[in-house]
C-alpha cells in the first residue's frame, strides 16, 4: 500500500485498472525522464511498473512487480536506450500471484507490420465480448488483462499506417481508455476515448521534447511545460517527418458528450495536478468550503483531516468556519510494504499502522473531522472510534464527497455495489454504524454550483448510478444518446 492511497484488495474478480501512463518522444534521457513521470504518477498504482523505450528499430522492455523504485535502477534504466518511451504504473494489492508479472505493462506485440508497446490506463466495458470475438477466430491470449485485445486488434487490422490501425481499434472498443503506444519505426501515438473518462495531458521540454502523462504532477517533475489536455476522442501522432503532432479524431462528426471522472477530482489525482483542466486542489478546497456552509458544526473546536486525502478539503472547512485546522491525526510515511499482523491480535490494527491520533489536539474537543469518501464505511468507523479513544469528546464527520452509490466501470476500482455502505444505508444508519454525533457529506448539486458551464462535462455514475455508456451494451445505446 501506499502512503497517499489504500486500495482495496480482496475483490478478486474485478477489473483493477487504476494506472498511469506517461510517454516521452525525442529525448536522449528518455528512459530517465519516464522513470521520473512514473514516479510522480506512483499514487496512481504501485502493483507493477514498467516502461518501453525504442532504439535503432528496437524495442526494449522492462517491467516488475511493486514500486517504481522496486523495478528501476540505475543499470536497469541503462538498459533502455533510446529516445522514446512509454511507461506504466499499476494497481497494487497486496497478493503477489505470478500471474500478476504477466499483467504489467506496457504490452509489447510483434506483428507482421513490426513491433509496438502499448500503456492502458481505463477499462474497456466491451473487452469480454472483443475477446470473445478474437478467440473465436484464433487469437490467442496470454493475460488476464483487457488491454491486450487492443493488440490483437491493432495486428489484425488492414489500415495502412499504424495511425490508422489504432484508430480502427478504438472504434472497436468502447469504454474508457487513455492511452500510449511506440513502434519500431519511431512513432508515438496517444489516445483518449471519445468519452475522456480519465486523464491524459501533453506537454513540451525546452529541447522539444514531448511528454504525454496521466497528470500534469508528471510533466512538472520533469520540467515538461503543460500544453493541452490529449482531448476526448483524440489520436495523437508524433513521429520523425513532422516532429510536430498530428490529430485525428474518433467518432467525428457526432462525438459524445464528455465524461470525465468527477472522482479524480475528490480522490484519485494528486491535489497539484491540473485534471480535466482545473486544479485538483482548488476542486478540493472548495468542496470543503461548500461542506462547512451546508453542514456546519456549531462551536467546534478543531478541524482535522484523515491524511491525505482528506487534507485539502479539510483545509477548505477550516477556512470558511473560521475555525484552526490541526493535525489530528498523523500518517506514517513508512507503512509502505507490511503485511504483517500480530499474532496477538490487535482491534484495528490496519489502521493504527498508518493513522495515529495526537492526544494534545483531541482530548477533550468538539472535532470536525474530514475525509475524502466513504466507500465501504470501515475506515471512518475505525477513525472515529480512534478519535475518541484518544479523548475527542464529540466527533463529527464530514465528507468530501456525495454518497456512493455505484461501482465504477471506467477504471476507477470501486468494491461491488452491493458492498458500498451508501447503497444499504441512509445517513443516519451510517451515522450509526461508524459512531460519529453527526455525519455529512457533500450535497450532490455542489458539482453543478462549482463546475458550472463544465457540469454535464463529467461522470457522476458512482454518485448517481446512471452510466454514461452501459457496460454491456454498444456504444449506440448508452445513456446520453437515449
Ligand atoms: P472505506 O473503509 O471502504 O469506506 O474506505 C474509504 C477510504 O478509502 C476513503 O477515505 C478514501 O480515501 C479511500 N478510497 C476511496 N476510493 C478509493 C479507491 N477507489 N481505491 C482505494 N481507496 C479508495
């Protein structure tokens, strides 16, 4: 686990697509400045990481289990030359199966055209079928993982450039995807679904370089400038006869709406990226301000934050109260790998691994305290019981985020529906349940104030249930088009 996130790890039969990707074109350190990228998108997944890079035609690969800096060294890094590269970081768990190697990425295919890797960050609602349809004629697969359909599908495409291939595939598939691709002949190609669930930015170095990332956090590590989002629906291509890009666009003339994942903003990105084009941070804050205006706590002592994801909006509340954010509770920068439990065992363990309460902030107060979500419920009953034991004499929570509500289906990993507490319980009964005095969370029409004119430009299915695009059904009959 990592420190900024907890990932949910026993939900075995689900799709787990939480990634990140980055590519790097016309960079002598290339391999250097992904391993950076994807450092800074580590947040995003920390199952496996790997990274691609292209030179004199071919393709070297890398790519391990755990941590970026579990799977790079410097000699490793040594053996990826080249001045282009694509990389990937991967949902962690804590289970380390050997097919779990198999599933890291990027992919890399060798087709009758030549080479290429792929990097996916999303999850294709139609892959079982598209398998299904490849199985049947032939293909053969050797990983659990959705993305390698996009490969076959790319092999097996009669297009005349690679371009063009990719292009094919995305009209085959449907779901969410960005993604980033490198050839043997020294091409790189993102691509983002017509949708743009999840994130995919551009920027330049002052060499000319060109990084693409999940998030601008990466391209600012590596002094790349942020130009653009890559749009919904766009192909990217940048290759050696322009070294410009070039853009084609998928579903043209009548593209969907955009919907964008409204959850990056409350908890998957980091808060000093810019998503979607606005600041995840300023998202935050003001959730935590529209919080403490319309579930105040009257004469509270102290706001707090569960860390870190909790933090920003926590911040926000303080503010608009007027009353002092402290911190109440302090995490462990080192909880990283240890799965380890007592033999004797101790009630919450889990969390006091990570989360210790600070007495001389608590004892004896009337706390606010402030988190990001509540999926399952059993961290912030945790936390609350935590809080008072450590002598807070009242705990009132507050969430950054309306109840939810539906399990995502556009790669963020949410439990089963059946399993979300907000699908069982009205607030009060959670209330109940995790033990606070009172229990709020973000009112849902929060989004339409904040975004404005952006509104319908983002996906609220886990807030509402109402899937922008079915996972079973073809793009013609999601949602927005009935
Ligand atoms: P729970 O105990 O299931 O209610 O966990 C809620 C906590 O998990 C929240 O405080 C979030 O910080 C975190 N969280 C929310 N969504 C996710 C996700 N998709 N993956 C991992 N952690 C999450």
């Amino acid at each position: 686990m990592d420190p900024q996130h907890d990932h949910y790890s026993d939900d075995d039969d689900k799709p787990r697509e939480e990634c990140g990707v980055v590519g790097i074109y016309g960079d002598p350190d290339a391999s250097r400045l992904c391993y950076l990228a994807l450092h800074a998108l580590q947040h995003r997944g920390q199952e496996g990481a790997g990274m691609v890079t292209v030179h004199n035609k071919v393709l070297k690969s890398i790519t391990g289990i755990g941590l970026v800096s579990d799977v790079f060294n410097e000699s490793k890094l040594d053996q990826l030359p080249g001045d282009m590269a694509i990389g990937h970081v991967r949902y962690s768990t804590a289970a380390g199966s050997s097919s779990i190697l198999k599933n890291v990425q990027p992919f890399v295919a060798n087709s009758k055209f030549g080479s290429f890797g792929v990097a996916h960050n999303g999850n294709f609602v139609n892959y079982q079928l598209v398998r299904a349809e490849l199985e049947e004629k032939g293909s053969i697969f050797s990983t659990t993982s959705d993305t390698e359909v996009v490969l076959h599908l790319i092999a097996k495409s009669k297009a005349r450039s690679f371009v063009l291939r990719v292009l094919e595939a995305c009209e085959r598939l449907q779901g969410a995807y960005s993604m980033v691709f490198v050839t043997e002949d020294g091409k790189l190609v993102a691509a983002r679904d017509p949708f743009g669930f999840r994130p995919l930015v551009m920027g330049r170095r002052s060499n000319g370089s060109i990084v693409f990332a999940s998030e601008t956090c990466a391209l600012d590590l590596v002094e790349a400038t942020y130009e653009r989002e890559v749009h919904p629906g766009e192909v990217v291509l940048v290759d050696d006869t322009t070294k410009e890009i070039q853009s084609m666009y998928l579903l043209r003339p009548h593209p969907p709406k955009p919907k964008s994942c409204i959850f990056e903003h409350i908890y998957f990105a980091q808060p000093n990226s810019i998503v979607f084009g606005r600041s995840v941070y300023e998202s935050r804050y003001a959730f935590g301000e529209i919080l403490a205006t319309e579930a105040p706590v009257e004469d509270c002592d102290v706001v707090i934050a569960v860390p870190y994801s909790g933090v920003v909006a926590a911040l926000g509340y303080a503010a608009k109260a007027g009353v002092p954010y402290q911190q109440g509770l302090i995490r462990s920068h080192y909880v990283g790998r240890t799965f380890i439990e007592p033999s004797q065992k101790i009630r919450d363990f889990g969390v006091k691994l990570k989360l210790s309460p600070v007495k001389a902030v608590l004892e004896g107060k009337k706390v606010v305290v402030v988190d990001d979500s509540i999926v399952r419920g059993t961290t912030s009953s945790k936390i609350v019981r935590m809080l008072k034991e450590a002598g807070a004499k009242e705990v009132h929570m507050r969430i950054a985020s309306p109840p939810i509500i539906g399990s995502c289906y556009y790669g963020i990993d949410t439990p089963r529906t059946q399993e979300l507490i907000s699908n069982r319980m009205n607030v009060e009964e959670i209330r109940k349940f995790i033990g606070a005095h009172s229990l709020a969370f973000l009112p849902s029409d929060s989004f339409r104030k904040l975004l404005g004119s952006d509104y319908n430009n983002f996906c609220y299915a886990c807030f509402t249930g109402k899937y922008p695009l079915n996972p079973t059904a073809p793009m013609e009959e999601s949602i927005d088009d009935k």
